[in-house]
C-alpha cells in the first residue's frame, strides 16, 4: 500500500550472512554431511551394478552395443502404421512399435478425456439415476485389475463369429473374430485438399468465434458461434471437395474367400487394448473431474447465481477455470498411467513397443540394450506428457500475493 | 463497535410505492428442522432493514430465500412484483433486481477485481464490454479502491475484497441489496471501512437488507431493527425502540451478549 521509497522495509541490504559454524550441532554442517553422504551411496550402487554386468557379460561372452539394429528382423507384424515386412531392419521393427503404442496412448487419452469428463460430471448430476449409473460404472471398473479388463475384452472380441458368419450390423460393417471392418473411400488428391479444408476451417472458427466475441463487447448483444462453425468445418471441405468434381468411389469391404477385402480393419489386439484402457482410465479421471469441480466453494455457485447468471455459464466461466488448477496434476498422472499400462499389450498380443522389443531381445540376446529401448521410449513420451501439462498448469494458475 | 455515533442517515423510505419485498407466512424446512416459521414481512421501497438474531435463528436463511439461493417451503415471497417460483424466468428478472454480498466475499478468484465487477453486467445485462468497465471503474472509486482493478483478489485485504463484492453487486444496479453478516469475517481493523461503504449506500436510497451484529450501523441508517430468534421474528421496530426498550426476554438475553462481547 504506501509507497516504496518510504518504506523502511526496503530500505536494507537484506540479512546479515552468519559464518558456518564447523560443529555437528550446526544445523548446515548436518545438511552437508547428510548430501555428500547420500551422494556417495548413490555413486558407489551405480558403480557396483556396472562393475558387475560388464563382468557378468565377459562371462556369458555376450557383445554389447546397438550394432543389432541394422540386421534383418525377420518378425512379422500384425499392424503397423508404417510400411513394413519381416525383411526390414530391427530399428524399423522398433520404429512400428514405438508408433503402435503412441497410437494407442493418444487415442486412448482423448477419448478417457471425453468419457471421463462426462461421467465425472454425472455423478455430479441432480439427476438421480444418472449419478447412480455414473457412481456404479466408476466403482466397478476401479476396483478390478486392468489386466483382467484387457482379457475380458478381449475374449468378448475372439468370441464374436468368424468371417463367414461375421455379424453385419449395419451395411459395409462387419464384426467378427478378425477385427471390424468399416467401409471407406478411396482415398486420392481431393480428399487430401479436402481434409486440409476442414483444418482451415477449424483455424478460420477460432478466428471467427474471437470477431464474435470482440462484436459483443463493443455492442453488448451475444452472437451465436456455431452456424458459421459448421459451415466453416463441414461446408468448406464439402465445398472444396465437390470442386475437385467430388470423386466417390466407395471401399466397402466384403467377404472373398475366407476373409475380407478391401474397408479398413481395426483388430481385435487393438480395439481390446484400445476399450479396456479408455474405460480403466475413464473410471479415475472421473473421480479426478468431480473432485476438482467439488474443490470449488460452494460460495462461487451462490456468488455467481446471485448475480444472475445460469448454471451452464456458471461451469464454464467460474467453477471449470478454477477446477482445471485441481484437475490438472492428477489427470497428468492419468495419463501417464494410460501410457505406461498400454504395454499390457503383452497380454493380448497387440504388437507395442514392450511386445516388439521383447522379441527382439530373445532373437538377438541383447537384453539390456532392449530393456534399455524400451526404457528410453516410455522416459520419452512420459517426460513429453509431463512437460506440456506443467506448462499448461503454469498458464492457468491462480496468481495470489 | 458503535461507541462513536455518528450522524443517522435521513430515511429514503417510501410508503407511496409498491412494497420492494413482502414475505407472506413463509415456512421453510432443513430435514425437519424447521427453520422458518411463519415469517410475514414487508420492507417499502427505499427502507433499510437490519437483521440480528443469535446464530441458528434462520436470519441468513430468510434473505437467501429472498433471491432463492434457498427454497421455501409454504408461503409467499414477492420481490419487485414478481412471484417467486419454480418459473426460471421470474428467478432470472429477480436475481438481476437482487444484489448479494456475503460473509465470505465469494469473490472469483481467477479474475482481476475489474473482470469480477464485469462479469455479470457483460454476460447477464448484455452490456458493451467498454461501458461495463466504466461501469465498474464508477463503483471501485465510489467504494474507494479503483486503484485496485487490474489486482486479483488474493491480493486484497479482506476489507478490501468486501468493498470489491459491493462493488460487483451494485455493478448489476440492483434495486435491492441484501448482505448476509458482511463484516463477520473481518479483522476489526477492517470492519469500519466496509461499514462506511454500506453507510454511503445508504445515503444513496437503496433498499437494503443487512443481517448483521453491527448496532452503531444499524443505529445509524436503519429504518427498522428485526430481531429473530429459533426461525422465527420476535420484535420488530424502530433501532432505538428496539436496543432501549426491548420487549421479550428473548431480545432481553441477546443485547445483553451483544453488548457483553464489546
């Protein structure tokens, strides 16, 4: 409050500095002896573990090194994102599943986000059955092992018919033993620019919905977003897309032989995995939503509908902002766990990161190098994960004092 | 707090207008604990009406009820001719009409002191971004803080945050004020600052109804003095009738602990 040239507080050159005083009972003496103590166990156990493998490994005759990656894999792969056959190297090998479990994990953490979300807030619901359901999918999908999810799933997905007598649920759909089959188009130049339309668009909302939003603040009067968000992100590519003479040449797909051809496949190993993570996941980021929405005082609701406003604004523009501080760590966490327990994978033969290093690992005998690949991937994409959310968490911090 | 008396604001009490707020055999229920009974109770335009009572008589809980933070049970509420009900329209026109400042402030902490008083004015008066801060710029320095705008809450005395509540309530142009025990959570140090404010709300002619502890507030700007005791009014009267001459021994008891605890 007064001002600082006569504030005698800042008037000093800070603390007196006090000599360290060389005796056990002084506080710092203790922190240094303790440090370098500690310092030194650390040192001595990593030098012991070296020490020892390097032994153990002139013993057993083993070569190190990475020198293994560049011979010919000889595995096959079952999907992969990438072109691949067994004749490629083990690095691509690795490669394939280093993108198979980042496809898992990104698509898992969006759609445990979603669902998540969702359910957190219903059990917050005034809506009686609602927040029962809620409360019942939360407290059974959290309290078994996720493993046990993993082969439920999976079991349900190998039970389904085979190809022959694939359930065809709706047309160009098929279910069965070997995945599901979904109709798609063939995909050429058009589609390409049509997609990078609907990029645009989105781009091109965001900028529209900001004009809207300074509109109102000049006049007072609320503009709807979302007609012109749909023409923008729908209209657009449709537009462009009919311009390039809207080619259409559907790829349903259909049974020749003993299985399917043509569509796109999502496999079984996949849709399992991909399932029994979402809603594991789902079940804790719900908890984590409804406690960040609970962490807000009951007082901010009263201020706010004081003032008029209606529930729905209420969540977004008062609880939401302040929940997301409470939200943010644990769903980081969330995440985390979603990633590292997409190795489960193992246990059901879709082919991440875990599964593909483990194979090469026992062809080539290069345990530790593989246990060390497999290491660095996940220290990877956790830090990653780590870092973009301390960064959004500092962003949306309360400042007080 | 009252030992300086200072001078009573005129009364702005108008008896020619329709009543602001008039309570009409109101019962309300927590479980069954019944914690309104049978309120009736009518403030005219412009009168400024203090609430006292010991804790647990349902004095917040009757002003709550007054822009529905809390619902009654049986009776009748009628606040600015409207009804209220379950007609969320009547509740939206109401609580534009009704200010509320709270023992806690409840101020929202993840935006600036200006963007608090904004808020609602933007997005429930549909006001031009520009004039709401104007707006709100008027009542920080009628409340004396304008310096304060671009700070966050949390960095505000608790004097100063309840100054900036009152602000953010009147930045609606409520026609009624209702403040629920607003100085209880302060240091005393504080309390004057925030009694000021009211005091010069007063003198604007607002209608305004204070739950409070405050007897040299409520001598000074209130037309009336209602005293409730187990959910229910017990005397009701002019501030002097009321603190001289109290009728029950129920009153009797309270501005004897009252005056103890000062």
């Amino acid at each position: 409050m007064s001002s600082s040239a006569t504030d005698p507080r800042l008037a000093g050159a800070g603390p007196p500095k006090r000599p360290l005083r060389l005796s056990w009972s002084d506080e710092r003496v203790r922190g240094i002896v303790w440090q370098v103590l500690v310092v030194g166990i650390v040192l001595f156990i990593g030098w012991w573990l070296w020490s020892n493998t390097v032994h153990n490994l002139e013993v057993r005759r083993i070569a190190t090194g990475f020198g293994f990656l560049d011979r010919e894999a000889g595995l096959p792969i079952g999907e992969s994102l990438i072109p691949y056959e067994p004749t490629d190297t083990y690095l691509t090998a690795l490669t394939v599943g280093v993108l198979n479990t980042l496809k898992v994990a990104i698509i898992g953490i969006v759609l445990a986000t979603i669902l998540g979300t969702v359910v957190g807030i219903a059990r917050l619901s005034k809506n009686w059955l609602l927040s029962k359901i809620a409360g019942f999918y939360v407290e059974v999908i959290r309290d078994l092992p996720l493993l046990l999810q993993l082969l439920f799933w999976y079991t349900i997905l190998q039970a389904l018919p085979g190809p022959r007598q694939a359930i065809n649920p709706i047309e160009g759909v098929f279910l069965s033993n070997r995945g599901m089959k979904l109709p798609f188009i063939e995909w050429t130049a058009a589609h390409w620019w049509a997609l990078l339309a609907m990029v645009a668009g989105i781009g091109l909302t965001v900028l529209y919905a900001r004009v809207m939003r300074a509109r109102q603040y000049a006049d007072g009067q609320p503009r709807k977003v979302w007609p012109a968000a749909i023409a923008l992100i729908l209209g657009l590519p449709l537009a462009v897309w009919a311009a390039f003479g809207a080619p259409f040449t559907p790829d349903i797909p259909a049974l020749r032989g003993f299985n399917f051809r043509g569509g796109i496949t999502v496999s079984p190993e996949f849709f399992a995995l991909l399932i029994g993570l979402v809603t594991y996941t789902a079940g804790f980021i719900a908890e984590v939503v409804r406690a960040g929405i609970l962490s807000v005082s009951q007082g901010q609701w009263e201020a706010a509908e004081a003032l008029g406003m209606r529930r729905g604004e209420i969540l977004r523009k008062i609880v939401m902002p302040q929940a997301l501080r409470v939200i943010i760590p644990p769903l980081t966490s969330n995440y985390l766990n979603l990633t590292k327990n997409s190795s489960l994978a193992v246990a059901i033969g879709y082919q991440d990161i875990v599964s593909i290093a483990n194979t090469t690992l026992n062809q080539t005998g290069q345990a530790i190098e593989g246990i060390a690949i497999i290491m660095l991937v996940y220290l990877t994409i956790s830090l990653s994960i780590s870092l973009f959310m301390n960064w959004y968490n500092s962003k949306i911090a309360l400042v007080e004092r | 707090m009252g030992e300086t008396m200072e001078a009573p604001v005129a009364s702005a009490m108008r008896t020619d207008a329709p009543p602001a707020i008039r309570l009409e055999g109101v019962n309300k229920w927590f479980g069954a604990l019944h914690v309104l009974r049978d309120i009736n109770m009518t403030v005219a335009t412009g009168e400024r009406v203090v609430v006292c009572g010991p804790s647990g008589s349902g004095k917040s809980t009757m002003i709550r009820c007054i822009n529905r933070l809390e619902q009654h049970q049986e009776g009748r509420i009628v606040v600015d001719n409207i009804e209220l009900s379950d007609d969320l329209r009547s509740l939206d026109a109401i609580r534009r009409e009704v200010g509320m400042v709270f023992q806690s402030f409840n101020l929202f902490p993840h935006l600036t002191v200006l963007e608090n008083c904004t808020l609602a004015p933007i997005w429930v008066r549909r006001m031009p971004k520009k004039e709401a801060e104007a707006l709100a710029m008027e009542y920080l320095e009628r409340v004396r803080i304008p310096e304060q705008a671009a700070k966050y809450p949390g960095q505000l005395s608790g004097g100063q945050q309840q100054r900036v509540a009152i602000a953010r309530a009147l930045c609606m142009k409520p026609k009624i004020m209702l403040f629920d025990e607003p100085t209880s959570a302060l240091d005393p140090e504080m309390i004057k600052e925030v009694l000021d404010t009211m005091v010069m709300l007063a003198g604007t002619g607002m209608t305004m109804i204070c739950v409070t502890h405050e007897m040299g507030f409520a001598r000074q700007v209130a037309d009336r003095v209602v005293f409730m005791d187990r959910g229910e009014i017990v005397e009701s009267g002019e501030p002097e009738a009321i603190f001289s001459n109290p009728q029950t021994d129920r009153l009797k008891l309270f501005l004897s602990q009252i005056l103890r605890g000062h």
